[in-house]
C-alpha cells in the first residue's frame, strides 16, 4: 500500500518547492540514459565475443609465466589479467617514455612467419624489470626502488632483461594451442621505441595488460597485439573449424560401412528360473530343468547385453535357429 502523507508532511514539501530548495526537475534528469560516444572515425573491429576469447588466452598465459618466474627468480609473485582493450596504436604509444625498453617478437602461424606482419610488442616497466634482473642476479629485488625517474638501461642490464623477456616469449604460445598452432618468437629489444614507427599510428592494436606482484614490488607489463595479426588469426580459425565440421561430415560415411562389416555377439535367452545350491550340487546328466515358459513364449535376443529382438525357436538346415519377429524400441531396453 502506498504511504500516505500527513499534513504537516505536505506543507513541508510545499515551503520547500516555494524556496527553490527542493530541484522539481531532478527525476527527469536521473531518469535521462547516459550513452557512450561512438568513434565513427575508428570503428571496432573486435567483438565483445572476440576479446573475451584472448582475455582467456592471456588467463592461461599468466598461469604458465607464474610458475616459470617463481622458479626463475626463486620467489613467490601474483599475475593477473587486468584489461584487454582494443586501441589505437598512438594510445600506446604515448604512454611510453624516452628511457622504456620494448620487447618485438614475430608470430609464426602454423609453422609459417609473415614477414610482412607487424610484430608483437611486450613491455615491462621499468622497476619491474629492474626487480627482475636483481633477482635473477641473486638480490631481493631492492634495486628498483633507488631508480630515478627516467632511468635508462646499461648494456649488462639490457642483456639480462632480454634474458628474461625472452623466457617470457617462449611461453606464449602454449596459451593458444586450444585454438591454434602459434609461435612467437623473440626479434630483438628496443630501447628507444620512441624513436622507431612499429606500427602505423592509427592502426587497431589489442592491449593487454598483465598486473605483477611481488613481495616488495609491483608492477605492469603490457602486450600490444596488431590489429592485423589478429584478424589472421581469428580467420585461421574460423577456417580450420569450418574444415573440422565438413571432414566429420564427409567422414561419417566411411564410419558406417566400416561398422557395418563389425562382428557382435547375438545372445538367445530361453528361459530364466532359480535353484537353490543344494539342487543344483545334486543334478545329474537326463535331469530337467523346468524354466517356466511355455515353448511357444517368444525368445529375447540380446546384442551387447541389451534386448533387441524377440524371436520364435525352431530349428534350419539341421540347425537350431530363432526367427525374429519383433523389435524393441529403446524405451523397453533400457526398462529391461
């Protein structure tokens, strides 16, 4: 039931109406739906569907790259997929510094690299990377807290940062191979990205974003996927699904005639009855077992332990034989 107001209630409202402190208009304006601008000028290329496939891809990537760094860099991190967005490439790269270091790696799509193809980029920021390298050179990864704002990598550094990055892309593979056979592999490191065009500035990239935590650190590193790249790939496998279901189609056929020269067993059941253990010790060659049925009861044909056919007993050529004369529909078989 509604509430219903008193008086006192109503001149309440009324006074607050003639002051202008209560806002008359504000239901409409809360009510108004708010919509997300639309970019015409960059439309999507990637479905929701899409993204959410790689963001369990790099699920997957996480939880392989977890174990191999806790056991490379003796210690005990947290990795996990933060965002996957579909941006521009200058997005990217404007969020980069003149002291950051890119990783590039090529892709290899079933065994075959396109040397035309943009490559992946793989950055890591820099105390990050610096804790790694600490630790892999047997610290507790303290360095990363003295660097300064814009630090910028010694040669000895940058060869232990490839070191690590390129255990980091020698696992990232496996984490497709429910889809498709991909490998990457290392190009070389960047230590002055901004710099050098990668990738066209208006290009679609996919950005995922990997949070890692570490008892005394934490940080980011980031994936940048070509927007042609995946479009390659998500073609490979709609193709190679499409291939799938038209040779299970194809092959069915050939299925059936091999199964039709297959050999099974055909069990006739006469009878069934019960003895006790002393009647049976006692029995004798010429002795009769009374089954309870008459001889012209039908006889249930077994295939596989299930019934399938009831049949007549006679005898063919000489022979004991059953004629069928009827089937069991599977609702009786399974009553059975």
């Amino acid at each position: 039931m509604a509430e219903v107001l008193s008086q006192s209630q109503i001149d309440a409202l009324l006074s607050a109406a003639r002051s202008g402190e209560m806002n008359l208009n504000r239901s409409d304006q809360d009510s108004e739906k708010k919509y997300r601008k639309y970019d015409f000028y960059s439309p999507r290329k990637f479905t929701k569907d899409r993204l959410k496939m790689i963001s369990g891809i790099f699920e997957n990537y996480t939880r392989i790259i977890n174990s191999r760094l806790n056991g490379l860099l003796h210690t005990t991190s947290e990795i996990s997929v933060e965002s996957v967005e579909e941006q521009r490439y200058y997005e990217f790269s404007n969020a980069l510094s003149d002291g950051d270091v890119l990783t590039l790696a090529d892709v290899e799509i079933q065994g075959k690299r396109e040397s035309e193809e943009a490559p992946v980029l793989i950055h890591l920021s820099t105390g990050m990377a610096l804790n790694m390298m600490d630790r892999l050179m047997g610290g507790q990864g303290d360095a990363s807290s003295k660097a300064p704002a814009g630090y910028g990598f010694t040669p000895l550094e940058l060869k232990l940062y490839e070191t690590i990055v390129k255990d980091l892309i020698a696992t990232l593979g496996g984490s497709w191979e429910n889809y498709i056979d991909l490998n990457f592999v290392f190009r070389r490191v960047e230590s002055n990205p901004t710099l050098v065009q990668l990738i066209g500035l208006d290009e679609t990239v996919v950005i995922i974003g990997i949070s890692i935590k570490f008892p005394n650190a934490s940080g980011r590193m980031n994936i940048c996927l070509p927007g042609m790249m995946l479009t390659n790939i998500f073609a490979r496998i709609a193709a190679m699904n499409q291939v799938g279901r038209g040779e299970g189609e194809k092959n069915s056929k050939e299925i059936m005639d091999i199964l039709r020269d297959s050999q099974l067993e055909i069990t006739a059941e006469l009878g069934r009855t019960q003895l006790k253990l002393w009647d049976i010790y006692y029995l004798n060659v010429g002795d009769v077992i009374d089954l309870g049925r008459s001889t012209k009861t039908p006889v249930d044909l077994y295939i596989g332990g299930q019934p399938w056919f009831s049949g007549k007993l006679g005898t063919q050529g000489g022979n004991m034989a059953v004629k069928i004369w009827d089937t069991y529909h599977v609702q009786t078989r399974e009553e059975k």
